[in-house]
C-alpha cells in the first residue's frame, strides 16, 4: 500500500517494489484520463478557423504562444514529458521536437496540424494509462527534478494532471466564446484513446 509520510522524513530504507493500491492507482486513471479526454474532445471540436485564434493577449510575448494550436502542443509536449519523470533522456515522437524545453523562447518552425496533434494525444493517452498502471509504491516515490522544483513521481503526476485540465479548460472556453455550446466536462476517463 501507498505509504503517506508527512511531516516525517521518508525512512531511508528502500522501498520494497510492491504494487500500489489498485484503487488507488484506478481512482487517478479515472480522472487524469478524464482530464485527456477533456483535451481530446475540446481539439476535436475547434473549427479550422480558430485553429490559430489566440487565447489571451502576449504584449510580453510572441502571439503564437496563446494561439490554439499551440497551447494544445505545448500542453501534450509537457504532458509527455512528465510521464517520463525526467528531461534526460526525453524525445518526443516525430514531428515534433525538445525546443518546448528551450529557455530561449523559440517557436516550433511551423504550425502543427490538427491531425499531428490528435495522434499525440492518443499516444500521451495511451502512455499515460500504461504508466499508472505499471505504478508501485517504489516508483511513486521516485525523485524528480524539473527547473521549477523537485517532487515525487506520484505528486508529478497530479501536477501534470492539473496542467492537461488547466489548458483544456482554457481552450473549451475560447470554443465557447467564439461558437457556442462546447463538449461537455468529462468525469471519468473513457475507456479506450479516441
């Protein structure tokens, strides 16, 4: 079983490699799949038209970074990323590349298409629920380090869910602004990628 420890420090024992609690490991599928499943159906439902429709203003900022298609890259790029646990060793599937990661502030060279980004998003799908899955107690404790801080594998998978429902939600509000009535809040992951 998952072990909590709080406000203790973590004996330095290892951890044996046991499974996880199942339901445990079933109630964060259900909703983190929900959260990509939100995602799916709001890029499903964006017309070509605002495909490059700006969520926000960037006065600080290049315009693309607000516009659809990228908030869903930039979305599945991290959401990739942070399945893995790691920047080391990390490499998205073609056509896509690290220079989300870029410190820079470069921009893709073109924009992805639609079609791109939905087969990205049933392969993080995909990734995602094998992941949870594979879960054990050893592995839930895994350190990771990222630029903004350090954390275990289990608490970066509840910051990485929230990041897939935070833009979700943005994108599903501009739909609603721009066209009306958009797919309805996801509760439990579906059972199978779009």
């Amino acid at each position: 079983m998952f072990r909590v420890w709080i406000g203790l420090q973590r004996p330095e024992t290892k951890l044996a490699d046991t499974p996880m609690d199942t339901n445990l490991k079933t109630s964060i599928w259900q909703q983190f799949g929900a959260s990509i499943d939100y995602l799916a159906d709001t890029l499903s439902a964006c017309p070509d038209q605002l495909w490059l429709a700006s969520l926000w203003l960037t006065p600080n900022a290049k315009p693309e970074r607000a516009q659809f298609w990228y908030v869903v890259y930039h979305t599945l790029f991290w959401l990739d990323l942070y399945l893995t646990g790691a920047e080391e060793g990390f490499l998205p599937p073609a056509p896509f590349t690290l220079i989300e990661q870029d410190g820079d502030d470069p921009l893709p060279e073109r924009v992805y298409t639609k079609d791109e980004l939905q087969a990205y998003l049933n392969d993080c799908h995909k990734k995602c629920q094998a992941t949870i899955e594979a879960l054990t107690d050893e592995t839930a404790h895994r350190h990771c380090r990222f630029g903004w801080g350090e954390c275990s594998f289990l608490e970066l998978l509840l910051y990485n869910m929230r990041h897939v429902h935070g833009h979700a939600s943005q994108l599903n509000m501009l739909l609603g602004q721009k066209v009306g009535p958009q797919p309805d809040y996801v509760t439990q992951a579906k059972n199978e990628a779009s």
